[in-house]
C-alpha cells in the first residue's frame, strides 16, 4: 500500500510539472570526436535516431590502427535543437564545416548506417576530391518505398505524428519513469546509462522527428546524384534487416520476410554504384554496427587492404 502511495503522489508530481522548454538554434553545429591517428580519417555518420553512441564499440576497435571521427549531427546528444533544414545536402555541408574546424580536408573515409548513408553519398558528391573511399552499412536506398511493402511507408509516415506525443512525455520526464519500454537496439549493456541519458530527452525526439519529416527529401536528393565511378565501395547489407522489434509502428500480419529479401536486394544494388565495390551480407538485423560489430570491423580491415588505405 505504501509504495502505492508513492507511485500515486509521483505521478500527481510529474504530470503536474511544467514541460521543458526545447531551446531551438538557427546556426547549431555537429559535435565532432576524433579518436587514434593515421593518414587516412575515418568519418562516421549514424542512423536516424542514432549518434556517436551506436559506433563507439567499433570506433575503438578501429581507433588501434586509424583515425577515426564520430559524428553527432545537430541536435542529437545535445540540449539545443536546430532550425536548419534536416535534409542530406544540409546535414553534409553542416559535416564538413566541422571536419575543416578539425583540420580534416582529405583522406577521408566516409562510414554511413542507414539514413547516415544518404549523408555519406551526398557529402562524396559535394566534395569528391577529399574522399578516398566509402562504407555503406545495411544504408537507406534512394527507391526503398517504391520497393518494399506499402505497410512499411505507410508507418513511416505515422511515425512523424507518434514522436509529437512522445516529446510532449519527454517534456514533462515521463519517459525517465518507463526507460524498460525504450527499445535499445542491442547496444551493449555499459553503454545503457549514457543511451537512456539522451532518450529520455525531448530533444532527442524532436531531432529525430525532423529528420523524419526531411526524409523523402533526402531520398530524393541522393537519388539523383551519380554513380561513384571507380570510388573504393564497401557495401554490408543484412540479410535479417526488419523484425518485429524494429518496426517503426504496429501492424498485423508484417511480411517481415517478403521486407528483408528486397532490402538484400536494395544493398546488393547500392553496390553497383562503383565499378571498384564489395559486398558482404550480415546475417544480424539492421543495427549491425551493433549487433555485427566483428563482421564489420574485419570487412572494413579487409577492404582497407584491399585498396591500400
């Protein structure tokens, strides 16, 4: 009975509270973090919804033998949000402005996950001359949505109205009481406290939401770029890429395996934009820069000496 009380008055507490205000800056830059030495830079871009975190793993791994750089795109891991446009050619141009600040300007190898893909292929596009190679994890496919099931665009698009309710629990502490409910991804567990720091922050969500909202954009930009031409490309795709607990949304009867066939396809495709590629499948889910992390890190070791980086 006592602890019901308590719960009861906590409650009464909390939602009684006044929402955080979210600080919104028009000029809010990345947050860059450079680890190791070596001749050549290793750039790593994260997934939506993802920062520095999701690589700090496999960062450390490569950090032995390269120079290895973490991206936090504006917003992410802060508590300021930015005004700027969330779309591939901003958030690229917002990178490099960071990678000059560090004395980055060539020799750079462009690591993107998922959304952190599209970024990557822009930011080679803008600046050709100062990358050196790229690595595409389990990346977004400019035609994904014309490909996979309806379903899967269909909660995508709910998703943008999802987050507008999860910020406002975020704004009033609601999710620092309910973190068992906050999906991890398969982030080791060392790594927790400093996840559930940052997701239960309205400024993550609304980072993420916007970036959802730009998306199709993004989508839209990269697909009309180029091909790479004879750029070093290492393309991991995974072969188990969708299930139930990565799901952006609920729906009855998802044909996750109809889903992961074409996205294995998608990757396979995105190998063909440079006559100089690799392609190695994973057989973990979307997150195996988490999940694969040995795979990777020996794929990326492989590819290196394959093309004397």
């Amino acid at each position: 009975m006592k602890v019901i009380n308590f719960l009861l008055i906590l409650l009464t507490i909390v939602s009684c509270s006044t929402p955080k205000e979210i600080v919104k800056k028009n000029n809010l830059s990345p947050r860059i973090n450079c680890l190791g030495k070596g001749k050549y830079t290793i750039v790593m871009d994260a997934g939506l919804g993802n920062w520095s975190l999701f690589y700090k793993p496999l960062a450390n791994k490569l950090a032995k033998k390269y120079k290895v750089c973490l991206i936090d795109r504006a917003g992410y891991a802060m508590n300021t949000v930015t005004t700027q446009p969330r779309d591939a050619n901003t958030i690229a141009q917002e990178m490099d402005k960071v990678l000059i600040e560090k004395g980055i300007t060539n020799n750079i190898i462009l690591v993107g996950h998922s959304l952190g893909g599209l970024h990557v292929r822009m930011y080679q596009s803008l600046y050709p001359e100062k990358v050196k190679a790229i690595i595409l994890l389990d990346a977004a496919s400019p035609n994904q949505f014309e490909s996979l099931p309806k379903e899967f665009e269909e909660l995508k698009n709910n998703q943008v109205k999802s987050l507008d309710k999860v910020i406002k629990l975020a704004q009033k502490d609601y999710l620092k009481y309910s973190k068992s409910k906050i999906p991890t991804f398969g982030l080791p567990k060392e790594l927790l406290d400093d996840y559930y720091e940052i997701t239960t922050q309205p400024e993550y969500y609304f980072t993420m939401q916007k970036e959802t909202e730009w998306f199709k954009k993004s989508l839209k930009q990269v697909g009309e770029l180029g091909d790479l031409g004879n750029l070093p490309l290492l393309v991991i795709g995974s072969k188990n890429s969708m299930n139930e607990s990565l799901l952006p949304g609920k729906i009855k009867n998802y044909p996750f395996e109809k889903h992961n066939k074409i996205w294995l396809k998608l990757q396979e495709k995105l190998s063909e934009l440079s006559s100089n590629s690799t392609f190695i499948i994973s057989e973990k889910d979307h997150y195996l820069n988490v999940t694969d992390i040995q795979l990777v890190y020996n794929s990326m070791i492989q590819f290196f000496k394959k093309n004397q980086l």
